[in-house]
C-alpha cells in the first residue's frame, strides 16, 4: 500500500488496529510530529483512547494496544480562511480532489445557490491536468457550499458563512472509512517519540507525549449547516447517470474483467557514467543509485522492486508510452563504485542514492528499494520535492559559471519559475533535518537574493532587442510578474514590481502577437498553456495583483505612472480587452478615491464605453452578448456567468456616472454621464440606485422635471434590500428637487 496511506488517518476511522512496544507504554496524550498533519492521540484512563477526532475503548494485550472505533467525525470537508480586506475577490484552492464529484456554490443573501462543477472548472483553469490541487477565483459572496455527490449513497452538503474581508479558502476532503489498517509501532527510546506505521515502520506517524510538547492553537472554520441529500440536483445540473445510460452498449465480459496496462520496462545501464549519462539526455528524470553491497541478495530485492515499479508505471500510462509518468532510471551500485559512493559518504550499509544528469546528489536515504517503492512515483509529492532541488542546484552552477550562455541562463530561470508553489512552503538552506535515517534526506542550496535580482536584470535587458519572443524566457517573465516565479520558488516573498518587472512587461507586449500565437502551439505541437486567456488579461492580473502590494505603502508612488502606462500600452494597441479595463479602471478608481477629480478614470472609461458599448453601434444586451461569447475564450471571467458580467457594465456605467455627481469638479463630464447612466438603467431595468444617479444628472443638467419624475421612479422602485439610510437619502433628495433645494 502506498505510503500516502498515512495522510488517511485524517480521513478514515480506525476499526482495529494493534502496535507491539519495546517498553511500558504511558498514558496521557501524545500529539503528532508529522508536518502538514494535526493529530492527537490520547491514551486516557479507564482504557479510553482519542486519535484525531474520534474516541473509543483500548485493551493493553501483552505488548499490544488495541482500538476499537466508536463514532465518526461529522464534517467531509476542511477549511480554513485567509483574510485580506483589500482583495476583490475570494481564490479558492480545493486540495487533491482526485476523481471524486465536487460541486461548489455561492450565494447572496437568500437568492438560489449557484454550483459549478469542480471537474468543469479544473479543465478550464488547468486544460491539461497538470496540477494536483485546483485554484481557482470566485467573486464575493454570503456563503459557500460545498457538495460531495454520492453515487448509491447520500451526497454531502456543507454551508459555510463567508466572512467579508475573506481572502483565500483551502479546501480538502475528509474520507469517511477506509477500512482495517494493519498498525504496528514501538517507543522510540533515544527521542521518546512513539512511531506508528503500518506492516513495519514505512514512513512511521511520530508521536511526542503531550507533556513534552507545548499545545498548538489551530484555527477552525466549522459549517453552519451539513445535511445529506438523496439523489441531489440543482437546475441545470446534468444527471450522474442517465436512465438510458449502457442501454445499447454490449460489453465485452472478458475486456471488462482486465484494465488496460502498457508494458513498460526500465533501462538500467551496467556502470554508474553511462546510467547518469543516460538520465541526463532525458533532461526531467532523476536517477535512482541502490547500494546494498553486503547484502547477497541487493541484485534480487533490486529486480523485484523494479517489477513492481514497472507494474505501476504501466498502469499509470494506461494503453500508451507516457513520459510523465517515466520519473526515474535505475541503477544497482558495483564493486566499481565503491570510491564514489565513499566520496558521497555512502559505507556498505544499504543506501538509495538520487542524482539528477549531472550527477549532482539530490538526496539521500539509508533503506532499500522495496520499502521506498511508495515514494518513487509521478503522484507522490516526493518528486516534486527533488524537482524543486534540482532547479536550485542548476541555478547556483549557472550564478557561478562565467561562462554560461545566455541559453543557459534563461533555461535556468525557466526550470524554476515551472515549479509548483508547494502548499506547505519550507525555506531552508541546508540539508533537510533527519527524523528517520530511513526517510530521505533533499539537499538544499542557499542562494544570494541580489545576485539573483541581478542576473535576471541583466538578462531582461540583454533580449530587448529580440526580433522574436524566446519561448522559455515569456514562460518565466509571465510566472514572476504572478508572483509564483523563481522569486517565490527561492525566497518565499511578496514583492513589489521593480523596473526590471516593467521592462520585462514592455517585452511581453512588444512580442504580444507572436507569444499569442504561441499560446495555440510552438513549432514542435507545445501548448503553452500558462495563458489562460490572452496576454493582456494575463498582464492587467498581473498588475491588478501587484497594486496590493503597493498599497501597502511600498514604492506605490513610484509604480503608479508606470502601471499607468502599461495600461495605455495595451489600449492603445489594440489589447485592451475587457480584463484590461476592467482592472485599469479599478486601480484608477482606487487611485482616485482621495483626489478633488476622476477626470482620468472618466476618460478612459468614457474611451472604452464608446468602443464596446454605446447604443449607436447597435442594442445593448446584443453588443455585451458578443463580447461575453469572445470573452469566453479570452479569459476565465465566463466563470462568473452572463448576469454577473451584465450587471458587472451596468455598475461600471453607473459608478463612472455617480463620479460626476459626487465632485464638481467633474462637471465636464455631465451629458457624457447621463449617456452612461441611461445605459445603465437599459441593461439593469429599474434599480433605485441607477434612477436616483440619472435623477440626479438631469436636475444638474438643467432637466428639472425629467429630474422629479426619474426620482420619483426610483423611491417607487424602492425595496427591503435596499438600506434604509440609503431609501432615506433618496427620498430626501426628491423632496429637496421639489422645494428647489436641492
């Protein structure tokens, strides 16, 4: 069994389950050492027991414990908040959702829930399926529901209150039952650390006794409702299994009874320079080096654990040669390789050795191959950890190498932007500490943040002159202005942009045509995929992000003129598609919240509202159903829906109006207000909030009566929902039009 087994002790009640120990066992409570895993055990009088959130009976058998489940946790799913006021929207990060039916709601008030499914929005953030985890955005909202749907069983349901300043949500899935769990353990008596782990110390849960370890304060968020719903539906939802569905298939008994699987071997080379040659030509694959040269049967163990491995590569790859899942290559140490496995500080003990293609040590562990098999696999966050080494050893060569090419540079900085951010970040700059020798121990490299910074200056301004996009070198720019780059992947930091960021951003945009078409396909059939709609969308989130950083008070004078003029860029040529103004007109809005005047926001807007949506080229509701259809494929907006991106122009025209009537010094911009302000009343029919800002335009406008009617309209349009300070100013404002007041 897989060693990730160990992360289902939060997901699964244990039903029986016994440990050997070396000596007297204590009671009392014992909290787990494990990272990324809350878990307590408490060994309590009267022969109870407490592990994670379930309690029960426990017998002492000679050297033995034994658990008896007694009752189940009550929530599926676990989340927590991040909170930030300034953010305009809520990402969501739902964590390993493997092949299970998610749905996930929101809803205001007590308007209906609407779901989307997590599977729909994984194929449109992440079409290839790269990532594990799934992160995504979604706007504000009351409440969050999230929903397991059940196939013969009954579909969880969980309603969670969102706070108003909340930021991110991380969900993960808690399984219900997975089953009996053969446990063994022992009291480690050197660290006094009690060790679990099933058929014989894989990958051990660690304990400490709770005296010996001060209480940790983990904040919850719990539901304010769970319910489970037969035969769970929403309107529009497609149905799990149609009444007709297999109806006209025949099957096969014989094709059924037997899931297809590649035959897959490995090539393990004779000596250790032909093997670290050969894993260097493949370029993402590490070599594994087992040494065991006491053992009469290293050559045997070696060969079974292969066969094992190459089963489970073939069933990842289903019918067909994959090359994500090919990971690793494979070498059994010689007699020839003792000088070097000496260098490496290897003796005759049993070791596993990983090497990337340039021989470079990665990390190292004192176990053999078979108990390891778990932890070699395309799944398991194991290789993700090795990838990350590697990237840092390839840039240090690269930061100390003189001679390096410019090739080399750019591939450097590529290998590590590509990495994923992983969920629990660690930043250190030795060898990771060791709590088992048999646990594999990755090596880290320690790197200057200044020599980094400079480097990639340097190497930004050396392609300004480029008649052509380097592919590598977009694929980073874009990772580092999202802030999930080699500056997040080295030092772990929020950064404001820097001019190097800028300059970066004017290469993106001189290219902007080509590195669009290279977001289709390369010359070699490449998806770069890291666009998710066009390049402006990509650029204007960019900024959009980077202007919270700047709030902060840091450099946000600097950067303001030039985020303003990569905006203008991006208009001016032709790019500035919907999430560019979008995000150009909020950073202006905010910008302009102190100022006496919105005069550059109302420019810019009043330039985007005769582009896209004056009535003059046409019906209203028509103009933003074409832009909505292209907005579909330009970018991940479509999520929100058709009403949110209606009513999103509706608000846009009524703010940039309401802007007029608030400051005088807007004055200006009157008739081009009461265009924008009746617009909005065309497409968001008879809100009292839109007819009090027309209202309002027309009495400054010298329509007094036309001023009295409009507000008449928008008291009589008046509702619960709307608050009763505001009802109260409306109503006011009329009675001041009518005694001339106003």
């Amino acid at each position: 069994m897989r060693n990730y087994i160990w992360s289902f002790l939060l997901f699964f009640c244990v039903i029986f389950a016994s440990f050997s120990q070396t000596k007297t066992i204590e009671k009392g409570t014992y909290i787990s050492a494990n990272k990324g895993q809350k878990i307590k055990l408490n060994l309590l009088e009267n022969n109870k027991y407490e592990l994670v959130f379930y309690s029960g009976e426990y017998k002492i058998k000679g050297d033995s414990l034994l658990f008896i489940q007694s009752e189940k946790t009550e929530n599926s799913f676990n989340l927590s908040f991040k909170n930030d006021k300034k953010a305009q929207k809520i990402k969501i990060k739902f964590l390993e959702p493997s092949i299970y039916s998610f749905y996930i709601g929101t809803q205001n008030g007590s308007e209906p829930v609407q779901y989307q499914k997590l599977t729909d929005i994984k194929t449109k953030v992440d079409p290839e399926w790269v990532n594990i985890d799934v992160d995504f955005e979604i706007e504000r909202a009351d409440y969050l529901y999230v929903v397991y749907e059940g196939y013969e069983n009954e579909s969880k349901i969980s309603k969670y209150a969102l706070p108003k300043d909340v930021s991110e949500i991380t969900i993960k899935y808690e399984l219900d039952a997975l089953g009996d769990l053969n446990l063994t353990g022992f009291l480690d008596k050197n660290t006094n650390e009690l060790k679990i782990s099933e058929h014989g110390g894989k990958n051990p849960l660690v304990f400490l006794n709770a005296k010996d370890t001060p209480p940790a304060v983990v904040p919850t968020v719990k539901p304010i409702e769970n319910k489970s719903v037969l035969n769970w539906t929403f309107p529009g939802k497609d149905a799990l299994i149609n009444e007709d569905f297999g109806s006209d298939v025949v099957v096969d008994t014989a094709t059924a009874m037997a899931a297809p699987q590649y035959d897959f071997k490995f090539k393990v080379e004779n000596n250790l320079k032909t093997a670290i040659a050969a894993t260097k030509t493949t370029k993402s694959k590490f070599l594994i080096v087992y040494s065991d040269s006491k053992n009469p049967a290293a050559k045997a163990d070696f060969d079974v654990a292969l066969k094992d491995l190459e089963t489970q590569v073939g069933y990842y790859m289903y019918d067909a040669y994959n090359p994500q899942y090919d990971v690793f290559n494979y070498y059994l140490a010689t007699a020839d390789d003792k000088k070097w496995l000496k260098t490496n500080k290897i003796s005759d003990a049993q070791a596993l050795l990983i090497l990337n293609g340039d021989g470079d040590v990665l990390a190292t562990a004192k176990s053999n191959l078979l108990d390891k098999k778990s932890e070699l696999s395309y799944y398991d966050e194991f290789a993700k950890k090795l990838q990350r080494a590697d990237a840092f050893y390839a840039f240090a060569k690269i930061a100390k190498n003189k001679k390096a090419t410019d090739a080399d540079i750019v591939s450097a900085f590529h290998k590590a932007s590509m990495l994923d951010i992983p969920y629990d970040y660690e930043t250190t700059d030795a060898v990771t500490p060791e709590v088992n020798p048999a646990d594999f121990k990755v090596a880290k490299v320690a790197l200057d943040k200044k020599e980094v910074a400079q480097t990639w200056k340097k190497l930004i301004e050396a392609h300004q002159k480029d008649t052509k996009p380097n592919r590598e070198l977009v694929e980073a720019i874009l990772r580092e202005i999202k802030n999930v780059g080699f500056t997040k992947q080295f030092f772990n930091e929020e950064r404001v942009f820097n001019d190097t960021d800028f300059l970066s951003i004017d290469y993106l945009i001189k290219h902007y045509d080509a590195i669009e078409k290279m977001n289709v396909e390369d010359e070699s059939g490449n998806a770069l995929t890291l666009l998710k709609g066009s390049l402006s969308f990509e650029i204007s989130s960019a900024l959009q992000q980077n202007i919270y950083v700047t709030q902060e008070g840091v450099a946000g004078n600097a950067n303001q003129n030039k985020i303003i003029a990569i905006y203008k860029k991006l208009i001016a040529g032709g790019k500035g598609n919907f999430d560019c103004y979008k995000n150009y007109f909020d950073y202006l809005n905010a910008d302009s919240q102190n100022s006496v005047d919105d005069v550059a926001f109302l420019k810019e807007f009043k330039t985007y509202f005769n582009t896209y949506l004056s009535t003059e080229k046409g019906n209203a509701i028509e103009r933003l159903d074409q832009m909505f259809t292209t907005l579909e494929l330009d970018s991940d907006y479509s999520y929100n829906g058709w009403n949110s991106f209606k009513d999103n122009h509706s608000n846009l025209a009524n703010n940039a109006a309401w802007a007029t009537v608030l400051k005088p010094a807007n004055s200006s911009f009157i008739k081009d207000a009461i265009t924008w302000s009746e617009y909005s009343l065309i497409v968001t029919k008879n809100n009292p909030y839109y007819l009090d800002t027309l209202a309002q335009l027309y009495y400054k406008d010298g329509q007094k009566e036309k001023a009295i009617a409009t507000q008449e309209l928008a008291i009589k349009f008046l509702t619960a929902e709307v608050e009763e300070q505001t009802a109260m100013e409306i109503r006011e404002t009329l009675s001041k039009m009518q005694n001339g007041t106003y």
